[in-house]
C-alpha cells in the first residue's frame, strides 16, 4: 500500500508540470502507451512493444560501419570499438567528453538532485 502512495504523490506533482511533460504526450501515442502525462511509467509498459533493431544490431558492424561515408570522418580511436559493437553489445568510447563537460554535467546533476 505504501507504495500506492508514492505512485499517487508522484502523478500529483506530475500534473502541476505540465508544460514540462508534455512533449512526453506524442510518444506515448506513437509507442501505443496509454498514459497521460503526469502518469509514471515503467518497464512494464513497454513489454510487448515491436521495437526496431539497430542496425548494428541486426548486421555485423565490423563489416557494415566502413560502408558508411560518416565513418571516415570519426576520429580514430573511436573506430575500432565502434566496429566491435556487434561482437561486444556496447562500445567503450574512451575521452569522448572533455574533462570541463563532464564536470559540467556533474554540476547540473547535483543542482537536480538538491
């Protein structure tokens, strides 16, 4: 019951930012979610769901990421774990931000949580 509560305390809170929340409204729409925009959502609502793969995905990026004209121009230490995705499931991009927009973030981050 307990948790009932916190559901209800949160779709309150919810409701009064609206305008922040409602460009959540076309893609509840567009995935099938019946949800108004002050409701919670969970992993649940998406079970079911047909969801596209990526490409990376659904062919072998060690074979498929040098066809593409864009892969040239990505700096080279990215190349090689960008064509192991396929292999691994997920790419390591090692500096890809800066010290400064990491801590950056870090700062937005800790304005949110206090």
């Amino acid at each position: 019951m307990k948790i009932r509560k916190y559901k209800l305390t949160y779709q309150i809170f919810n409701f009064f930012l609206k305008n922040q929340l409602l460009h959540n409204v076309p893609l509840f729409k567009k995935y099938g979610l019946k949800k108004k925009y002050f409701s919670p959502l969970s992993s649940e609502d998406f079970r079911g769901l047909k969801s596209e793969l990526n490409i990376h995905d659904a062919e072998d990026s060690r074979l498929e990421m040098p066809k593409n004209k864009k892969f040239q121009y990505i700096d080279t230490r990215f190349k090689e774990p960008l064509l192991s995705w396929s292999k691994n499931g997920y790419a390591v991009l090692e500096n890809f931000f800066s010290e400064e927009e990491i801590e950056a973030c870090n700062q937005d981050i800790e304005k949110l949580i206090n």
